[in-house]
C-alpha cells in the first residue's frame, strides 16, 4: 500500500505523522506505537503471547525492508490491483495468525478485546479503531488517499469473514464406547494462546475452554 502511493492504511497515517515529528523510520514508529498500544489491553484484560511479541518487533522490520525493496510502480493500472491484494492480504493475515492461538498482535488484540468486553462485532470494533487512529494520524501531519478509506472500510468485514475462514473447531467429546460423538461443534478462534482444560465429572469427558472467550460464537 505504501508503494502504490494511493494512501496509507489508517496505522500507518499514524505511524507516518509519529516518525516526522521523531525523526524515526515508519518501520520504527510502527513498532514504537505497538509497544503503546499493549498499554491499552491492561483494563480490557488481554494477555499477550508469542504472536503478540513477533508483531510488536516483525511488522515494523518487515516494513522497512519491503519498502527499501519493493519498486514504485509508475502505472495507475499496477498501482490500483496491488492496492487492493494489500488490503485483502491484510485480512487473509488477521484471521491466519488470530487462529494459530499464539497472541494476536497489539492492534488486533485490542480489537479482539473490545469485542469481547464490548459484545459488538469484530467488524464494528475493527472499523471504530481504524477511523480513530486515522484522524489522529491526519492531525499528527500523516498522509491519506483513496486507499486509506478503501483500507478503514474493508478491513474491518474482511477480518471477520477470514477469522470465519480460518475458525479452529473445537474439539468434540468422545462417547462412552470411545467414538466420537455426533454432537455438532462449534468453530472457535482465539484471541489468546493460553488453553486451559475441564474435567467433565459425569462422563468424565474433556473438553477447551479459550480463556477470554471466543472472537465469534454461535
């Protein structure tokens, strides 16, 4: 998106305005404003997890070093379709790694967790916090474009049908004769990677519980 020079996602509005007034790279600022947004899962409860600390400290380098690597294309007709895989990818990414349990990152654990603590859905959640961090990248003297509104509308509906796509069924108990049973069950993503686990006394059956519940429920 930063190389189709049709606007930056609303985080990097941010993370563009942070690093003029810093001197920093965007790729730094970006890590900088992931560090600052862990503050932010304190009164909402979240808990980090392996995932959470690569985003904080991959994302920013990843960026850095695509942008170094990554030509401009000059052609409206190259810049338009890359704008719009980006934004797509970026919601492929969200429920990809959401679902492998090992932490969302810093931005979308704090979506997650409003979700949860809030009961809205991840596409409301999601479309608040991108609106919000883009005005305040404008004010910090961030750039916007076309992709930038693309970005704010889309990802918030693209994260909740990938993290549909991608739901981890939950485990179905087992029957006293030891077959599985024919209950349905239900898919469950994450937006923690701690699992813990109950004894069921009557049938002595286990089954996952996701500590902080479940991102979508049926």
């Amino acid at each position: 998106m930063v190389e189709s020079g049709l606007g930056l996602p609303p985080w990097d509005v941010l993370h563009q305005g942070l690093a003029r007034h810093t001197g920093l790279s965007i790729g730094t600022a970006s890590v900088v404003a992931g560090a600052v947004v862990l503050l932010l899962w304190v009164p909402i409860r979240q808990r980090p997890g392996l995932g959470t600390v690569s985003n904080v400290v991959l994302v920013g380098m990843a960026m850095d070093g695509t942008i170094w690597l990554t030509p401009t294309p000059d052609a409206l007709a190259l810049r338009i379709p890359g704008l719009a895989l980006a934004v797509v990818l970026n919601g492929v990414a969200t429920g990809l790694y959401i679902s492998a349990r090992f932490g969302p990152g810093p931005r979308d654990g704090l979506m997650t967790g409003l979700h949860r603590v809030t009961g809205r859905s991840v596409r409301l959640v999601r479309t608040g916090i991108e609106a919000t961090v883009l005005v305040s990248g404008l004010l910090l003297g961030g750039t916007a474009g076309v992709g930038t509104v693309v970005y704010a509308l889309g990802i918030g509906p693209l994260s909740q049908l990938f993290l549909r796509v991608f739901a981890v069924p939950a485990a179905q108990p087992e029957s006293a004769d030891g077959s599985p049973s024919t209950g349905t069950g239900a898919s469950h993503v994450v937006a923690r990677g701690t699992v813990g686990r109950d004894e069921d006394a009557a049938g002595g059956r286990r089954r996952a519980w996701w500590r902080g519940g479940a991102i979508l429920r049926r």
